[in-house]
C-alpha cells in the first residue's frame, strides 16, 4: 500500500527562484509585446542584444533584492509589492541607461524609454497579482502535523509561524504518555496518538515534525506508526533540522550534550581561496567606504557642531577574534559621557542618551564610516558577528550557551544578524541574533556573503539602521 496523498507545495528555496524566474520571464514578454504591439526597438529579443538582456536580467536580480520584491513577506502583500517593484523598476531603468557599453545607446525617440519602464512595471507586477493569487495562497499552504512534547509546543511553533507563514502547522500530537494532570496548550489543535495516520490522509498532511527532545518519551504507538510511514516514504523531519531550514538561525536553545552534531562549521571557515578573496573584498570595500565617507565629512562636522556638540569620534572597547579586546573607532551619536552615571547599559528605543543628530548617523548608519579604519588594520571584517563589549560578553557568555562560540570569526560592520532582526536590548533579542550569528558561521560563502551585502544596502535605503 503506498504512502498518504500529499497536496501541492512550494517549498521557500522554490518560491524564491519561482519569483525570479516568473520576473525574468514576465519581462521578456513585455519586450516582445512591445516589439510585435508597438514596434518597440530599443532592446530586442535577438542573437544581437545577448549581453544587454543578460544586464538587463542582472539589474533586476540585484535590485529587486535591494529593493526587497524577492522577500517572501513582503511578496505576499500587494501595497508593499507594487511600490517595491516601482523603485526596482526605476532603478534598473536608470542604471540600464547610464551603462551603454553593455547595453543599447538611447534610441532617437525617447518615448520607447517611458515604454521599456512602463513594460518592466507592468510586466513584474502581473506576475506577482497571480502569484499572491495563487502560489501565497492557503491552497498552497504546506501542511504539517507536529508530533513533540506538550510543554515545549509555544517556543516550537512561534518562530516557524513567524518566519514562514506558508508553513502551516495543523494541529499536534502530544508523544508522552498522559499524566494524572495534563498539561493543556490551546494554541493549536491537539489530536489523540491514535489518530496519527487518520489525520494524515484526512488533512492531506505532507509532512511529520518530530520535536521530542528525549527519544525515550515518544509512546510506543506513535513510534510504530512513524516507523510505518517512513517504510511507506511518507516525509517525517526532526525539529532542529526545520527550525534551521525555515528560520536561518542555529536553534542553540534545544542543543544538549550533542551540540557537536550541530556546528559542522563552513568549510569555508578553513578554505584559504575564500579567506583570501573575503580579506580583498575586506580591503577595497572599506578603501572605498572611507573614500565615500570622505565626502560627508564635511556636512557631518556641520551637523556634530550644531546638534552634537563634543567630540565627533569615539572609542569602544569591544571583543574580536578568538575573545581578543580591540577598539573600536565610530562617531558619536550619544551625549558626552552617556554613561557616567548609570554605567555600561544596551542601547534601547528612543534611548534619551542619543542625540537628534546621532539618531540621523545611526539610521543612515552614517556612524558606522570610521569602523573601515577597524577592517584595515583586521580588527574587523566588513561580514561578520557585530562586536559586543566585554561587559556584556561576560554577562551574556552566563546565561545563554555557545555565545561565545561567535567569536571563531572576525567580527563584522554588518551580518546576517544585523539584516535580520532588530537592535538587540535583551537577553532573549541576544540569544535570537547569536542564532543568526552561527548560522552565518555555519553555512558563510561567497553567495551568502553577496546576500547580506545587498540586504545591507535594503535596510540603509530604507532607513532602519538603529
């Protein structure tokens, strides 16, 4: 007898390349209504515009991440899409004609320009009317049916809803045996162990999460019938594995004594081609920051007289590579001497000790520009693990394990934590931005690299550095 009946699913990795294949494809539909419709010349599908379409296809890649249209959230809501895929379009149309080496000089009449910015909008966004439609839709939802303990069931499906809302948990089945008084979690349908298989067929469940953090406690019959459906080839995952898929982060709050099996760092991480090419793009990158830097200085010594008033640099003690102490150089955004009275202390929301001109350096990430000398002299990485103090390494390294795990890297001006997920001011934001921290240890390459350095650019475009 085969396995249960699965529904149709589009896993995130497929929604993602769906995204960019459908815009790619909806864009060259557009070029050639616009050709065969209204004898369009600019840019045609032929043997002679090979390279144009190839940047053509490169510009709305890299911008359309800049610009957030391939952000799953984000895709899913039609107000923030469409003004998303309006600033990519009109990014691409610009850059497209300021590169007329690699793509076709202006044509004699202008209008086919308005036409080719029109196509790219109009084309896009059609796309994603039916892919919010259709694809985002709860047809397409991936059903999933939880199989763990009852008392962990709120920290282990808060974060997969939040981070994937197509990934739709169902309902669970609580694998211990019933005490004299059961606990009861009324955030999801419980079923009973017996109905493990008739909920499967009934719901059309693709797969079986197992979260139990001790084998031992799974009660016999649920084991015999997970065991059946996996000889049936019926999908059954462990959580950890999940939570790493779904989310990005290292789920270091359920690791035991076997953390082992869950740091097979990058091999990247020992790889001297990737190191050498990391600390090149370390070089020109931060060569080149200070050399753009350098051209606010003088609107920034302006604004730290005006609204500052006091030093325009200042120094940090922070913790690097392997738990050694460095200085960090930033300019100052807080009052002189913020913390003389109350001592060392995380920035909060709205902190009173930051100044109004500061607030601008930091949502600009303005303040950020000296930290390049920092790379130079390899203090620093441009990608890495945010620097922490070593007041606060000491009292978080306490309280949540691994943290300084982060450490087997140089830290970095942004990170896959830093793009992710807000200004840490608690223990709990620590322990969720240390996640993101190993799991860039764990999984860093050229191609993760290039993503944080584009969604970088997301967050100062749209204003959220804090």
């Amino acid at each position: 007898m085969g396995g249960p009946t699965k529904d149709i699913h589009f896993e995130i990795s497929e929604r993602k390349v769906l995204l960019r294949l459908m815009d790619l494809g909806m864009v060259l539909l557009g070029l050639c209504v616009l050709e065969y419709g209204f004898g369009f010349k600019y840019l045609t599908i032929d043997q002679e515009h090979t390279v144009a379409l190839v940047v053509l296809g490169l510009y709305i890649m890299v911008f359309g991440t800049v610009f957030e249209i391939y952000d799953l959230h984000k895709s899913s809501k039609l107000d923030t899409t469409f003004r998303n895929v309006v600033l990519t379009s009109s990014t691409v149309v610009l850059f497209y004609l300021l590169t007329p080496f690699f793509t076709p000089f202006l044509p004699e009449k202008r209008l086919q320009i308005v036409y080719f910015y029109i196509a790219l909008i109009v084309g896009i966004f059609l796309w994603r009317l039916a892919y919010t439609a259709f694809i985002a839709s709860p047809r397409f939802y991936k059903k999933v049916l939880l199989v763990g303990e009852i008392s962990n069931m709120e920290n282990i499906i808060k974060p997969l809803r939040d981070s994937d809302p197509n990934y739709h948990i169902i309902g669970f089945i609580n694998c211990e045996a019933v005490a004299d008084a059961p606990l009861k979690f009324k955030g999801l349908k419980e079923y009973h162990p017996e109905e493990l298989i008739s909920v499967i067929v009934e719901e059309r469940v693709s797969e079986v999460l197992v979260a139990s953090f001790n084998a031992e406690t799974i009660m016999p019959e649920i084991y015999h019938d997970l065991m059946m459906l996996l000889e049936r080839g019926f999908t059954i995952r462990e959580y950890t594995q999940v939570y790493e898929e779904v989310t990005q982060r290292v789920p270091i709050q359920f690791i035991g004594k076997d953390f082992y099996k869950y740091f097979p760092f990058s091999r990247s991480n020992q790889n001297a081609l990737y190191l050498f090419f990391h600390r090149t793009f370390d070089l020109v990158f931060s060569f080149l920051g200070l050399l753009v830097g350098s051209c606010f200085l003088p609107f920034i010594l302006l604004g730290n007289a005006v609204a500052n008033r006091g030093p325009l640099f200042y120094k940090q003690e922070r913790v690097g590579k392997n738990g050694q102490p460095f200085h960090i150089l930033k300019l100052r955004s807080m009052v002189v001497d913020a913390e003389r009275h109350c001592g060392a202390k995380w920035a909060e929301r709205n902190d009173t000790r930051i100044t109004s001109f500061g607030r601008f350096l930091r949502r600009s990430r303005l303040d950020e520009i000296p930290q390049f000398f920092n790379v130079l002299k390899g203090d620093m990485s441009i990608i890495g693990p945010r620097p922490e103090r070593p007041y606060f390494v000491n009292e978080l390294s306490q309280v949540i394990p691994f943290y300084e795990t982060r450490h087997v890297i140089r830290p970095g001006l942004t990170g896959w934590a830093q793009i992710n997920y807000r200004y840490g001011a608690t223990i709990d934001d620590s322990l969720t931005k240390l996640q993101y921290d190993l799991y860039y240890i764990k999984h860093r390459s050229f191609f993760l690299d290039f993503s944080i350095v584009l969604k970088t650019l997301s967050a100062i475009v749209y204003y959220r550095g804090q």
